[in-house]
C-alpha cells in the first residue's frame, strides 16, 4: 500500500464524542489521500470509546498510536513521527475542518515549497459547533513580535505569527529538522507560538485568507473550571518564561540600546501581566508590588506599569473590581507558586 500524500495528526485526550464530529469533518475532505493518526495521549474513557467508533468505521484510513507522556508538544510530536505522508496537517480532538481545507493548503505548499507552514483564518464557533460566534479571523500576531521585530524586513509581507495547530500544515521533513515541538512546553501553553517562531525561521507562513477550520469555544462549565484553576497561570507563566529565555538567547544584544530596549519592552508588559495574576491571591499585593517596580524599572513612562502598581494599594473589594473577579484564590500566593520564583522570571543574559 502505497503511503498517502497527508496525514492528518489528532491529538486525543478529553474531547470525549466530540472527537467524532472532529473524525467526520476530515473524512469529508475534497482532497482524499490522506491518512488520519490518531494520537492516545492518556485520554479519557469516553474519548477512547470514541476512537474506537470512528476506528471501526474507518478502519483504512485512521491510525491509533499511543504516547504516554502528557502534553501537547509529546503528542504532537509523536503524530509527526509516526507520519507516512510527507506532509502533515494538525487538528485538535474538538475542532472541525471545511471541506476543501487539504486540498487548498496543499496547492499553496506545493506550489510554494519553500513556505514552512501553510495556514488559514478561522471561526470561532459556540460549544455546540455550529453557530459562529467569531469569523474570518487571521492568526495572531503577537505583541512581542510587533516589538521584536517591526523593523525585519519581512515583517509586512511576512510577519511572524502563532499559528494555531489546527490550521497548520507543513513539510514533516522541515518540522522534525527542527526538533518539531518543544516538550519543556508540556502539558500546554506557548508551545504553539515557540514552533511557529522556529518554522518562520525556515521558511514563510503563508496564509490562505478564507477560513478553512471551525474552532470550538470551550463550554460555560470548562470556562468557570479554567478561571479557577491556578495551576494554569502558574504553568502558562513558566512556560512563557521559558520562551522569553529562548528569545533572549536568539535574538539579545546587549550591547546593542534598541535590542535592549525591546527586550525590556517585552518584560514589561509580560511582568505587569504577571501581577496582576499575582494580585488574585488575597495576600499577592506585596508581591505584585515587587513585580510592578520591575516593570518599571523596565518602562517607568508606561501608564499601565503605573495604574496598576497603585491598585496593589486598594482595600480588598476595589482590588477584586479592578481584576473583575467574584473572590480571590481560596488559597495564599506561597500556597501556588514559590515567591523567589516569581523574582528570578525574565532575566536577561548578564543581570
């Protein structure tokens, strides 16, 4: 059996029966040689009865293959090399594709090999999948992006952008080059944007400028579970942490004011940022406070450095109307994070 020019990479992990919706929406693809690998990244009992359904109806076109270690940047990685196609396309367990989206991403890759990731906008869609609530809307590109590199000079043809998997498709010999995603990014966050980073590096991100893929918003319930889950900004802050090191060491010069000068922009905001997570703990006001000078050391002109630095002063209640919060953290800020930790984020080389 001859392998398939595409495949198509779907981590699985919580989706549970929305994974089919996601399953179907490949199978109705235009474009038909494809091959769908189908990633077990520890996932929930539903989700694995799922799989199970989509495998015995389509038993020649999907592919279960298993990684045990948790996290976005694994499974992703081992999608990619248990790839038979030289091209791959990402989808995540939830999202859904339109019906010509392999076949226009791989006319543009073909006819422009040396792009590293060819992509498109998107709809934001309800939990229900169908109504869309966001549409048409391109990849983003970042503020530290605008900031780092506003003068390159393929930044107004060419910018770079965090191009979200699900839109992605992209040689499978040019991503493992690169290492393909980067696992100190496990579980989640920033993975996304540190790969896209390293592919813009290779080659041009090229958008196809229709939506080609249905976003699935998360539920009211996941939403409420999100916000008050602490684990997230606390990993989403190491991981971005760990980006800005990753940055300093590429693009740094410290002997060089404008390079300086951008990278302390970046901090500053990503500090200030910082603080106001750390603010949502009932005690983090000393804290956020400590981090707010940083900022300002940073940028001591930036408005927003200065309005937040003064709400670390407000009594309780005003403090929770400036966050938009119901109530702080049910827990202490030495309970989530180490407090030295937070001191030692976004260093720079030599300080």
């Amino acid at each position: 059996m001859k392998n398939p020019l595409i495949s198509v990479v779907i981590p699985a992990f919580r989706s549970g029966l929305l994974i089919l919706e996601s399953l179907e929406s490949v199978m109705a693809q235009s474009f038909t040689d494809f091959e769908i690998v189908l990633v077990d990244n520890n996932a929930s009992e539903d989700t694995r009865n799922a799989i199970k359904t989509g495998l015995t109806k389509y038993p020649d076109k999907i592919r279960v293959v298993h990684e045990p270690t948790q996290g976005n940047s694994s499974a992703r990685n081992r999608g990619i090399l248990e790839a038979r196609g030289p091209y791959v396309a990402l989808l995540d367990d939830d999202d859904q594709m339109y019906p010509q989206r392999l076949e226009k991403q791989l006319e543009v890759i073909e006819k422009d090999p040396e792009a590293s990731i060819v992509h498109g906008r998107i709809d934001y869609v309800a939990y229900d999948g169908k109504m869309i609530v966001n549409g048409n809307r391109s990849n983003d590109v970042q503020d530290w992006a605008r900031i780092l590199f506003w003068d390159h000079p393929r930044f107004l043809t060419d910018p770079v952008l965090s191009v979200a998997p699900s839109v992605s498709l992209f040689s499978r010999k040019l991503a493992l080059e690169i290492g393909g995603f980067d696992e100190r990014f496990n579980p989640c966050f920033v993975e996304d944007t540190e790969f896209s980073l390293r592919m813009w590096e290779k080659g041009p991100l090229l958008e196809i400028p229709e939506p080609l893929v249905a976003f699935r918003l998360p539920s009211p319930e996941f939403l409420k579970k999100k916000r008050e889950n602490v684990s997230n900004w606390v990993q989403a802050t190491r991981n971005l942490n760990l980006f800005f090191s990753i940055l300093a060491g590429k693009y740094y010069d410290q002997k060089n004011r404008e390079s300086v000068q951008r990278f302390q922009k970046i901090r500053s905001q990503w500090t200030r940022e910082l603080s106001q997570d750390v603010l949502k703990a009932k005690d983090g006001q000393e804290a956020a406070r400590f981090l707010l000078k940083r900022a300002l050391r940073d940028r001591p002109g930036d408005v927003k450095n200065w309005k937040w630095f003064i709400r670390t002063y407000l009594p309780p209640k005003q403090r929770l109307q400036a966050l938009n919060l119901p109530a702080f953290y049910s827990k202490n800020l030495g309970e989530l994070v180490n407090p030295e930790e937070l001191t030692a984020y976004f260093r720079l080389p030599g300080e």
